[in-house]
C-alpha cells in the first residue's frame, strides 16, 4: 500500500514536472517571437536609411532639381523662398551651418527626416494599440508607399518635411485621445502649424481630423472642449510669419503651382470626370501596393481585416476620404484636370497607421506575420533603392 502511495506522488510529480517544462518552453519561445517581431524591424529601419545615405554619397555630387534648390537657399533665413513653404528649407538652412551644405548633409537630412516619420507613426500606433507587434505595421507600411522609397530616393525635399510633420500630427491626435490636457492641444496647434508650413495642402488635414472626430461619438469631446481654441491659437501664432510672407508675395507664393494643375480636358469629357479619374488614378497609385504587400502576409483573411471597424479605423479611415473629397472639390474650383501621387502623398502617410488598426481590430494572428511583412517590405525597397542608384549613373 505504501509503495502505491509512493508510486501515484512520484507519477504526479513527474507529471507535473512534464506541464511546467511545457509551460516554460512555450514562454520561451512566445519570447524569442517577440523580440524577434521587434529586431526585424528595427533592423529594417536602421539598414534601410543606413543603405539610402551611403548609396546616395556613392553617387556623387550630381543634384537632383529639389536638391539644387536647397542648396541655392541654404545662404539665407527668409520668411519664404517660393511656391513651397519654407520649413524643411529652414531645416536644411540649420544643419548646413553645422555641417556644411553638401551631398553628406542633403542625405542625412532627408533620410533623418524619413526615419523619424517612422518613429511617430509606430509611437501613434503604440499610443492606440499598447505595446503590440502590430503597431509595426505602420512604420514598415509606411516604407512600402511608393513616394517614399522610389520618388523620395530621387528627388523629394518638402513632401519629405511634411510626411514627418503628418506622422507627429497623427501621434499627438492620439496622445491627445488619452489625456485631453491644454499642453496636448497646444502641441496638436503646433504641429497643424508646422504642417502648414511644410506643404500648404497639409491645411487640409486639421478640417478632415475635426469633421472625423465629430462623426465618431467617443471622440466628439475633443472637439466640443474649451482648448481646442488653444489648438487654434497655437497653429495661427505658428503659421502667421510665412502667412504674412504669402499675402505680401502672392506671385511669388503661388507660382506655377495651379499652372501645372491644369491641362486641355479630354474631347467630349466634362472637366469633373476628368478631375475624378485623374484623383482615383493618384489614389490607387499611392495605396496599391502596400494594400497588396498586406494581403499577401495576412493572406485568406484580408476580407476580414478591412471588414472589421473600430473607433479608430473609423476617424483616421474617415481622415482620409474627407481629405480626398477636399482636394476634389480644390481641383474643381482651380479647375485642375492633372492629379500626381506625389501631389497627395501626404495623406497617405495615414493609410499603414489605418491598416495597422485594421489589423488590431480584426483580431487576426498570423504565426511570424510581421517577419513576413519585414521581408515582403525589405525586398521592394531595397530592390528600389538599387534601381535608383544604378539609374542615377545613366
């Protein structure tokens, strides 16, 4: 009877020794995914810009027409330049002081630039979705967007100021959900303030946010509060120098902006159609491939993705379609019939961030889904970034 006891303890024990190595060696591994999920894409990042500077050294001294241009300006602070707002010129203006205005500082400004776009996306989508590997679908997103890794590589300096300045605008929007305090909505002014002065569409952005958080009820607050008319304040105190500079230099502001927004309509097709297949054309070419790169990860469940709804899929999702609307009704009222991407690449910096929260909502979990994502995202612009820099030679 006393060697049954014994007996039935030491199975018992040994049992349950077999449960918690089990326990222990599902941790483990739970743990190495998830460092994993963070190194991939923090080495994405860091060997992705590291690449971008050193290759665009390799091509020499050779400018682009962006890059001439901030370097003839980058011997005088002015309130404003020409038909582009003078925010990333004055970035350029200060470093060139330091370091020197040369190919070196060109580079390390635009790539710094584009890494922190990616720092502020992942930090918005951290903000909303805690510390979960999906929020690393924003910033990698970010980098599949044709106009950062193909037309930024070439020749891009402003849009390039302004997708950081729409990547802090979006994380204090999202700071400012979880803790509405006067020094948030001050920062969010600040931040409209400095988008307007990176690319004068950015104006659109601050009118699209309000409409969106107006028709979401658990964030209709932020907009009916008091401090909002802080935001307001902040945003004109910031932007009231070069709006000045505008109203004293309109030809010189406006340039051949409007010019080149316009062209000879179709035969026997209204202006407005032409308008809206010229938009619809941007759009697609702006979105296209990160959706694609996305549905190839997630795979038999991207119809679940984009069928799911939160509240924040919702407001930035709602950002976005109000944005387009505007500047659908802009190019009827200039009577533009030309759209390019690059035009309206700034909203878009939204569109990772937006399936990022899709994502999240959706629930979804695929097995080494953000390793994919990496690898899928790393192939396409560093397959880019070669095609640049061979290019650049011919």
């Amino acid at each position: 009877m006393h060697i049954f006891v014994l007996n039935t303890r030491l199975d018992r024990a040994h049992t349950g020794q077999k449960l918690t190595d089990t326990v222990d060696s599902s941790y483990l591994s739970t743990r190495r995914a998830t460092r994993l999920s963070t190194l991939l894409p923090v080495l994405l990042l860091a060997t992705y810009f590291s690449a971008s500077f050193v290759l665009r050294l390799l091509r020499g001294g050779d400018l682009a027409s962006d890059e001439a241009e901030q370097i003839r300006l980058s011997h005088a602070l002015q309130l404003g330049y020409g038909d582009q707002p003078p925010l990333y010129d004055w970035l350029f203006y200060y470093f060139a002081k330091i370091f020197g205005a040369s190919v070196d500082t060109l580079a390390f400004v635009k790539n710094g630039t584009l890494l922190l776009s990616c720092i502020f996306l992942c930090l918005a989508a951290r903000k909303v979705m805690g510390k979960r590997e999906t929020a690393w679908i924003a910033p990698i997103g970010f980098l599949s967007l044709p106009v950062v890794f193909l037309l930024s590589q070439r020749d891009l300096t402003h849009s390039v100021g302004a997708f950081a300045v729409v990547a802090f605008f979006l994380y204090v929007l999202a700071l400012m959900a979880e803790r509405p305090s006067t020094g948030n909505y001050a920062l969010l002014g600040a931040a409209a303030g400095l988008g307007f002065l990176a690319k004068y569409n950015f104006a659109i952005v601050p009118v699209a946010t309000v409409a969106a958080l107006l028709l979401e009820p658990g964030l209709r607050r932020l907009v009916f509060n008091w401090r909002l008319a802080v935001t307001i304040a902040v945003g004109l105190v910031v932007a009231a120098p070069h709006v000045y500079w505008i109203v004293t230099h309109l030809d010189l502001a406006t340039g051949d902006t409007l010019k080149n927004m316009r062209a000879a309509a179709s035969a026997g097709m209204p202006e407005q159609v032409v308008a809206a297949w010229e938009l619809l054309g941007a759009i697609v070419k702006c979105s296209a491939l990160t959706l694609a790169i996305l549905a190839i990860v997630y795979r038999g469940h991207i119809r679940t993705i984009l069928g799911t709804s939160s509240e924040w899929t919702r407001v930035i999702g709602r950002m976005l379609v109000i944005s387009m609307f505007l500047v659908y009704v802009i190019m009827l009222a200039v009577d533009a019939t030309i759209m390019r991407p690059k035009w309206i690449s700034i909203f878009f910096v939204a569109f990772p961030l937006y399936l990022a929260f899709k994502v999240e909502a959706s629930g979804v979990q695929v097995p080494g889904a953000i390793g994919k994502l990496v690898a899928l995202v790393g192939a396409v612009i560093f397959i880019s970034l070669g095609v640049v820099f061979v290019g650049s030679f011919h």
